[in-house]
C-alpha cells in the first residue's frame, strides 16, 4: 500500500533524500574525447600529407574487427593503392635474445640520418608470445620511438595468423601512401610467422648471436633458407672472434642450399647493435640486393608472386569462414563430427554432407 | 557438274575400291577382357572373406578419379567401416638410402610367423619423386612380396597430398575389413607427407642410419619431433659402434624435446635390416607402446582426434575444389588476379569479390 500524498506522516526509519552520486567522469570532457568520424576521403587526404595522426586512426580501423570499420578501411586502402609500393620492404626476424630490439633501433637511426622515413611494423599472431617481441614494449626502442620520421606500430591484437598477417600488409600500403620509404616487418620467430613475413617483404633479414656451438641447430633450416642476408650480432670486444667464427660457420652451411631464385647469394656480416659497428655494411648489402633484382626483374617479380599469393590466402579464409558461419553448417557440424568418432561415416561422406548442407542453406537462402 | 549415272564413263586416273582397314584390335578379346562390374555389396562381401583380388580392384576403385568409380567406392567403404579399426597402423618413414624396403621385408617376414596378416601400403604424392619410394618398385621386397598373408600396394598415383593421403586412408579401411591386422604406411620422407601418414598411424617409426656426424642435420626437427621410435639400420659388422654412438647421439637429442602428449617416451634402438639383426626388439618396443597407449587410453584418444583431424581436412579439399571449379569463379579468376597484379585492387578485395560471384552463382543456379 502506498500513500504518497501521505509519505510524511511515517514516523519510523527515516530515509534522507542524500545527495546524488558524484559523476566518476567529467561530463565536460565527453564533448572534447569524442571526435568527429572522418570520411574515407578525408583519412586518404590525411594519409597522402603524411598525417601521422590520422595514419594511426586508420590503421585502428584496419586492425578492427567491426563490420563497418573494416568497410571502410578497405575503402581507405583501395584510395591509397595508387600511392603504394614504393618503399623497400624488409623484414627481421631473430629468436628472443638476438637483439632486436636494440638492432632496430639502431638500423632506423641510420636510415633517419639518410634522410629515410621509416615504419616499423610486426607480426605476432599469440598473444602469449607477445612477451618475446620487441614490439610488445615500443619503449625498448629508445631512441628511433622519438622521432618524428619514424612510425612504430606493434602487431595487431592477437587473432590468427592469416588475419594478423593481412592487417600488416594492409597497414603497409597505408605507410607507403603516407610517404615511408621503408618499412621493417619484425617477428619474434616462433613459429610459422616467418613465412608470411616472408611473403610481404623484398628482403629478409636474420639476426643471429654467436653461441655455444648450437648455431645452427637454434633455427629452424626453413629459417635460413628464407633469408637474403643474414647478421650475427654482438661482434664487439671479446666476443668479435666468436662472431666471426659464426659467420664462416654459417656461410659454410649456405654452400649447402640450392642457388636462390633471385640469383642473389646471401651474405653473412657481423655486427654490433649496442655499439653501432657495421650497421653501414648491412644497409650497403641491402641497397646491393635491392639494385642486384630490380636489374634482373626478380624485385617485380616476387611483388606480383606477393600480390598473388596474398589474393589466394584471403580467398580461402574467406571462404572458411563464410562456411563455417554457415548457419545450416554450424548447426549440423557436431553431429556429423560424432557420426565420424562412431565410424558411422567417413571423414569424406562427412565432408561431402556439409558440402551439399552449405550449398543447399545458400540457394534456399536468396 | 556432275555425272553420276556416266560415272563409267570418265577414263582418267582410277580410285580402286580396296580393301577394308584390317582391325588393329582382336574383336574376340573384348569379351574376354570386359569383366563384369561388381555391385558394391558383392566388393564387400568379397573383401569381409579376405579375397585379396577384390580388395585390389576395389582399392582401384578408391583411387580412381573418375565419378561413377568414387560413388561406388565410398559405397564399399561405408560398407567395411564396421569391421574397420582392428589393425596396429604403423607409420615408417626414412631419408633414400636408409635401407626401408629391406627393413619392410624382414620386418613383414617377422609379422607374419607370428601368424599375422600384412598391408604394405604407401603415400608418395610426387610422381617426380617416387624413384626415391621403395613401393615405386614393389619387387624390391623380395621375400614379403611371395606371401600371401601379405598385400603391398604402391601410392596412389601423383596427385595432392590430400588427395594421395585419402585414398592411402580409405585404403586402410579396406585392408583392416579384408582381415589385415597390421598394415605399414610407407613415405619416403621428403616433404609434408610425414604429417599426412602421422595423422593415420598408432606409430610412427623413424629409420635413420649412422652416417657422417650430419644425424641430426639430415632430418627435419619435426619429424624427430613425431616419431615414437627410431631405429638405427646397418648395425652389423665395423659399423656396430658407429649406430651406437648414433643411438646416443639420438637419444640425447630426444631429450631435449617436450614430453609427448602419449606419456610414451620414444626409444632408439640400433638394427641390421640386411642380416636381420635386432627386429625382434622393435617389435617388443611397438607392442610395448600398444599396451601402454591402450592403457591409459590415448590409443583411442588419437584415432579420434585422427578422424576428426581428416574431416576437417576434407572439408577444406572439398570446398576448395567447389569453389574453384564454380564456372563464375573460374571464368573471372584470371581477370581479378590481373586487377591485383596491377594494385587497383587488395588481394582481400578481390577475394570478397570472388567469394561474392561464387556465392551468387550458387543461389541462381537453383
């Protein structure tokens, strides 16, 4: 029962009005933190004048999972492919304790001083793993994070490999279009990262320490047969016999592949990151590789092979995924998968099953 | 003009009427030849009595390409899947040169005085590479190949991987109906075959040889990583200490690994295939292995996840292949990679695309 016109004859427990909750948020800064949505043109306007900030914004899209970011981030790529393609694309990869980070740094200070400008991208596809890349912690490059002409992106967020991979190729066409001449793709190395590195970079880098005699068994054989040039770090002080050890070691062990496929011979140097010895000597090897096949056509080349390969990849994730959110797939998948444990069906009358399932559920659909 | 009725009359040069061409084929043959097409029931039943010829021309039917033949194949194997699963699978694999058709001889020889039935089958999905197989040239096991409680049977003819690899499963299911309780998956053990006949095996045997010092560097890690047993060959006469001293190279190598998901920890042990010494030993390691397996149930464990692992892979075969068949797919494909090559459009946008005309193909076609 209640009486409201009443309410003041109650006499027991009394319950003040109080005051209303303090905002936790200053209602007045809402105005100031929500911006304006550009437009595709705009973020493409930004991007060509090499606005680092709307760079940024656009590579958040990119790396999206929403609908209608993702719409126009394409949007935005697609208006910036015209003005891509024109940085050299080199990608480093190292096991933990290389010192990539300490390298990247200062091969980026070197390039900066060559008048380059310079983005430094990664693929990490675990999360898990993230620990080990330099990018997890952008501080760790001290020096090149302080620059102007430099832009340091870590990996897009955890997801799979091929969805991590496409963000960073995609986030590359936007740098170029944004006037970075070059481009570095770190990966910690873990895993099969190396590969789609390798296929969106011009030139692949590894780094190496001379160690206790396990050199060659530290990575694995498809690693080495990857890389156009390879480097042992930590050629300083006692250490410089080691290194160069290393190196002959090394270089003993590239005899033993098949000739590349762009007729470069890989190269093998000793450097020192923490102490800025031979740095120069890497980036005359890199520039010879660059002059070296872009005479004999295999730069263009590998970019169209690139190109290619990259249309084949997203066409069969694509295609997976829009299976497997197949309603009338999704809805059946288990049961199916419980008639192959049973050894009721095989795996293939399985497959072929949710094959007429999907291309039923679609012709019925429209 | 013509004459026909003065045909007679013309006096030039003369065509003669000769004589009819003379049949290059005997026209009595084909009765003979043409054997009368089995109905699926009748394979089955032929195959549940361990009739090895049967089992042949149906093992062809599985391998066959054509449509009608792989109608009636997955017919007998749905048919034979209840009396399927009984055999110990055992994967070998091995670099050229390591002995594996003497191995597969005496090792079958040794299975079958304990009275039991063998399936020599193989995955060897590079016709290139099948000089290296030792089932390109089935002759080369001697002694097995007279048995009759032996059926060998070469890879399916070149192909993909996953194609080569179902058949070399279904095969599998026929062999195990027809009665064979062991049967060898054989692979040369060049590529990603291993991962193929790993995923259809209980156990996989690695044959290596003492060599050169390079043990370790002439295998993959990975395959190291899969096998659950390796065994050293040529362990007779000077060369006794030299297999040794592999073995202990192997096992402490093996160290080095993370724990198997079996609990089983993989032996290495030291054999002569050619005098036939030490056999008797893997086999007391591989039933060991069975026993323990069984046991704590990853035998079953793994044969699950096996038919699972081969339902997804089938999936993806098959939509692969309905997609890239589609006639509106096919008949833009070649146009929208030449629009990538040029960077008017990403790879992910000629993807959606492509995955568009697909999907409205299917819907319209209805």
């Amino acid at each position: 029962m209640e009486h409201p016109e009443n309410d003041d004859l109650y006499k027991g427990l009394k319950v003040n009005k109080g005051i209303v909750d303090v905002p936790t948020v200053n209602p007045y800064l809402k105005k100031r933190v929500q911006r304006r949505q550009y437009t595709p043109a705009e973020y493409v306007e930004g991007i060509l004048k090499g606005n680092i900030t709307i760079l940024s914004q656009a590579v958040t899209l990119v790396e999206s999972a929403k609908h209608e970011h993702q719409q126009i981030a394409q949007e935005i790529i697609e208006k910036c492919l015209p003005y891509a393609g024109k940085s050299m694309r080199i990608g480093i990869t190292g096991v933990p304790g290389a010192g990539k980070s300490t390298s990247i740094d200062v091969f980026g200070m070197h390039l900066l001083k060559k008048g380059h400008k310079l983005a430094v991208l990664a693929i990490d596809p675990s999360s898990e793993r993230s620990k080990g890349s330099i990018l997890g912690d952008k501080t760790r490059m001290e020096t090149l994070s302080r620059e102007k002409d430099a832009f340091i992106r870590p990996s897009p967020s955890a997801g799979s490999l091929g969805g991590v991979a496409r963000k960073t190729r995609e986030t590359i066409i936007l740098c170029e279009a944004a006037g970075f001449d070059t481009v570095f793709v770190e990966t910690v190395g873990v895993g099969q990262s190396e590969t789609a590195v390798h296929s969106m970079v011009d030139f692949f880098l590894l780094i190496q320490l001379a160690g206790t005699g396990d050199e060659l068994q530290g990575i694995k054989r498809g690693i080495m047969e990857m890389a156009d040039g390879i480097i042992i770090n930590k050629a300083d002080g006692d250490n410089v016999d080691k290194a160069q050890m290393a190196a002959s070691q090394f270089r003993n062990a590239l005899h033993l592949f098949p000739p590349t496929e762009s007729g470069w011979t890989p190269k093998v140097l000793t450097y020192s990151g923490y102490y800025n010895i031979g740095v120069k000597e890497i980036w005359d090897m890199i520039d010879e590789y660059m002059a070296f096949t872009k005479k004999n056509g295999y730069f263009e080349y590998k970019r169209r092979e690139q190109a290619k390969y990259w249309m084949y990849e997203s066409i069969n994730d694509t295609l997976r995924d829009t299976f497997y959110n197949n309603p009338a797939v999704s809805s059946m998948l288990n049961q199916t998968e419980q008639q192959v444990l049973q050894n009721e069906i095989t795996p293939f009358v399985a497959a072929k099953r949710m094959m007429d399932l999907f291309l039923g559920d679609i012709s019925s659909s429209k």
